[in-house]
C-alpha cells in the first residue's frame, strides 16, 4: 500500500511542478504586464488565472464560428479576474485587460448589467463592450513598454512550451492510475 502511496505522490508532485507551477508563472508574468499599464492609467491592476482548460469569451454560447473563439479567455467583472488559457497571447491578455479599464470606467456593477444583455441580444462582433474592447486593445499595444515584450517571450512563451511538453505525459500517468483502479474494481466486482 506504501507503495502505491508513494506513486500518487510522485504523481500528484509532477502535476504541481511541471503544470501547476508554470500556470503560476505565467499569472504572475501576465500581472507584472498589467501592472505596469494599471499604475499608468491609474486603476486597480486585476487577478489573472491561468488555465490549461479551453475558455473563451462565448464559452457559454453554442455557436463555436463565432469570432470570440481567438480570446482565449474571459473577464469576470465584479471580481476583477481575468481567467486565460495557458497559450494566451498578448493580443488576448490586452483585450481582456481593456474589458477590465472599461468596467473601472463604468462601474462594474453597471458594466455587468451592459454586458450581459448584449451577450443575450447580441453576436460577440456587434457588442458595444466588444468593440470598445477592440479599439482599446490597439491603445494598449502602443501604450505597451519593451519590457512588457520581453516579459511575454522570455518569461511567458517558456512556461506555455514546458506544459505543452509536460501536459501529456501527466496525462498519460493519470489514465494509467484509472485503468488501474477500474481493472480493480471490476475483478473485485467478479468475486462478489
């Protein structure tokens, strides 16, 4: 049994260090960016959350052709989140960020209100909230520091490749452990 123990651990640590980790690295990158800009305009800097789950802007939306499907992330106003998939970009994570200045400048309360009757009435490319976020979004790039640059290809783009090469495998070991215990409980199954 100690065995086995120590097999989930060894599991449970490769997950934590090989995608855990780098998600926490590419937050803290993604803030350190956007911690620059807020300070710049003077707003509250929001959380990032990375995710090697697929999200978007209209993940609650069945119609997958719809143009949102390249914001590969989503922002939460009343918390001040901005929720991105691993493989963000840097067009992804400014768009997201000019969502979170708009709803600084409107009230979040307000923006909530604006932004979830244009998601009931209207495509993702004809929301207000989505064109301002698309304009804004070109503002921020020429707002953007080189350092900014150097933090996303230094810092960023190596996280992304090490849970590319890592997802895998750890997948992979988790499906194993799955087999295992439902080859169990099936011949546990059979002597009952």
């Amino acid at each position: 049994m100690s065995a086995g123990r120590d097999f989930i651990n060894q599991v449970i640590m490769e997950i934590e260090n090989s995608i855990l980790k780098p998600l926490e690295d590419i937050e803290s990158s993604a803030e350190g960016i956007l911690e620059n800009l807020s300070e710049s305009m003077n707003i509250e800097k929001p959380k990032v959350i990375a995710t090697v789950n697929p999200t978007n802007e209209c993940i609650e939306y069945v119609d997958k052709n719809q143009q949102c499907q390249v914001i590969t992330g989503k922002y939460f106003p009343e918390e001040s989140i901005i929720l991105i998939n691993y493989r963000i970009d840097m067009n992804t994570l400014l768009h997201l960020f000019a969502h979170h200045v708009h709803a600084v400048e409107m009230g979040k309360a307000k923006y909530v209100r604006v932004r979830r009757l244009e998601e009931l009435r209207l495509p993702w490319e004809l929301r207000p909230t989505e064109i301002v976020a698309m304009y804004r979004t070109a503002q921020l790039v020429r707002m953007l520091q080189p350092r900014a640059w150097r933090i996303y290809n230094e810092e960023i783009k190596p996280r992304i490749k090490e849970i590319d090469e890592k997802f895998n495998s750890v997948r992979f070991t988790v499906n194993y452990i799955e087999r295992q215990v439902e080859h169990i409980l099936s011949s546990r199954r059979s002597i009952q």
